[in-house]
C-alpha cells in the first residue's frame, strides 16, 4: 500500500533512533538554505532520544523473516526522510525491500502507544475496536499490501507491507506480532511542543508561520485570494501523527483555482537533519540545500527547527524568496 509521505522532507538512512541528548548552546538565527549547516555548528540540536534505545531493526524482522516475506533480493533500506517526525518523536523506524519486485516492509514502533492508538482510532471512528494486540483489527488491505496498527501496551505500531501476496493480512500482522514481541517497553521521553526557534509565537499555525498576503506580495497576482488547506488524508498515517505530536507543521496554499501554490513543513527541533552524524542519507540533501524531489524546493534551519519549502512552477529565486520569508 503506498504511503502518503510529506513533501517536505529528504531520506533518512537505516535507522534505530537510539541517540541520547548533550547539552548545546541556544540555536543562532534563520540560516539559508542555500548553505546548510554541518556538525562543525554548535548550533545544531542533538540527535533525538529513542523510546527504545539500543533496539536493532534485526530485532524487529529477523533476517530469515524478511527474506521469506519479500525474497532473497530483499535488503535494509534507507526509509524516506518523511519518517523524520517519528523519530523526533522517539520512534523507530526500519525499512526492508526488494528493488527487482518492488516488494517492501516498513515498521514503525513508537512509545506512549495509548495516544497514538487514540488517535488512529478518532480517524476510522472504532473507537470499539480491542487495544490488544491479541487480536489485531487496525488491519487494512489492497492489491498492492496490507497497513497494521496494534496497541501493545505503551507501545504502538505501524506495519506497512507492499507488493505481497497476503490478501488478509495474515502475513503482515505476523510481522507486528513479532516485533513487539521482541521490542523491550518504551523510555518514556518529553515530548516536544511549538517550535524549537521561537516558542510562543504561533509557529503551529500555517498562516502566522507565512501569511498569506506575503506570498501574494512574492508571487504576484496569480495568488490573489490564496488560502491554506488542511493537508491531512482520510485516514492514519503515523508521520503526520508524530509531527503534530511534536509540535510541528504541514503546509499547503492553493491559489483561488485550487492550484498548489507552495508546501512548507516545518520541523521543530529536526535541524539535527543537518549533522554530519544524523541518521539520514547523504544523499537526500544536495550541496545547494535542496529537497531531492521532483519539484524544487530549499531546505534551511530556522534556530532549532528544521524546515523545507516547494513551490510548484516558481523559478529558483521566487523559491527561494519565499523562503527567506518563511524564516523570518
């Protein structure tokens, strides 16, 4: 089943999330995305504190698992950067697949599992549904996989499977049996509010972050009338969980056509995205500080946050005006 993914983000590398904090200066100002800060920056925030620390994703899937589920070709992959937000918010994130099949695994495990079962369940509206994962029904499958989400006590669960022959689930919710059966009980961890540069100053809100009338003052004519829209899906998905949990920020102006005219995230506390020891490929960031995707878009730090902006059809120095109004 595919995954809707935020746009803001790059790639994130194999990963277990098991870094502790040290203590480091007060973040400096807006910094340009043209020129992303390196580790040698002492004001980058440290690594994010794991629920489970020390827990391996072979733990989780044992090699022979993940080869019976997605064949012999399948290999540890590096999940996409869009998982950032769970591992701000102390999860763990693993990632298998088969590049010859375009066969997949993703688990995603994560602490104070109470709240985020609350949650998935105020979206599909079962709030009858067992909080046991002896019985697993957050199960639900297509032609192309199967998504789990199990309540395990204090720890919750999202299995995604992709390019299976598993019509029931059956197969996949093994999987999350399996791994929170391996998986030690969560070290509860403080949960990050409001954004990590300037507390207090409706950075939760789209239209505070970057009003709409500055964008109309870059962008012309052509964004009279723009306005934001909820990004969010009908449905779960546990990234978009976890960056609200955090404090953070998804978001998308349409113009009074409804075309997309920008997609900003902002992540608070994430500006260790940066650090040359982050949990992240190399590759996902470019030497101009630019998302890899198929749109072009600026990435920056803004004091603690980490933060990405994309605007469709805008040349690279509008996107980049409209950055510098962001980090404002």
């Amino acid at each position: 089943m595919g995954r809707a993914a935020l746009v803001a983000i790059v790639t994130i590398a194999a990963l277990t999330a098991c870094v502790g904090p040290s203590p480091h200066p007060a973040s400096g100002g807006p910094t340009a995305g043209s020129t992303p800060p390196t580790s040698s920056s002492r004001d980058l925030p440290d690594l994010p504190v794991a629920d489970f620390p020390g827990l391996a994703c072979e733990q989780l899937a044992r090699p022979d698992v993940v080869a019976g589920l997605l064949g012999d070709g399948a290999a540890t992959v590096a999940p996409s950067i869009a998982e950032a937000p769970v591992l701000q918010d102390g999860g763990t994130v693993c990632a298998w697949a088969d590049d010859t099949t375009g066969a997949s695994l993703t688990i995603r495990l994560v602490g104070e599992g109470v709240d985020h079962w609350a949650a998935f369940n105020h979206w599909y509206e079962h709030t009858d549904w067992t909080d046991t994962v002896g019985e697993i029904n957050g199960t639900r499958c297509s032609d192309d996989g199967c998504s789990i989400h199990a309540l395990d006590g204090e720890r919750f669960i999202e299995v995604d499977s992709v390019g299976l022959d598993d019509p029931d689930g059956q197969r996949t919710e093994d999987v999350a049996r399996a791994a929170l059966a391996a998986a030690p009980a969560p070290t509860p961890h403080p949960v990050a509010s409001g954004s990590g540069s300037a507390p207090g100053t409706g950075s939760r809100s789209c239209t505070a972050t970057l009003p709409e009338a500055s964008v109309q003052t870059i962008l012309g004519t052509g964004a009279a009338g723009a306005s934001y829209v909820s990004t969010a899906t009908p449905s779960y998905h546990l990234v978009q969980d976890a960056l609200t949990r955090v404090g953070g920020l998804d978001c998308r102006l349409l113009s009074a056509d409804s075309r997309e005219l920008l997609r900003f995230t902002v992540l608070p506390g994430g500006a260790w995205l940066f650090r040359d020891d982050a949990p992240i490929d190399g590759a996902g960031i470019d030497d101009a500080g630019s998302a890899g995707d198929e749109d072009a878009s600026e990435t920056a730090q803004r004091g603690d946050d980490w933060v990405n902006l994309r605007a469709p059809g805008a040349d690279e120095e509008t996107t980049r005006a409209l950055l510098a109004e962001l980090l404002r």
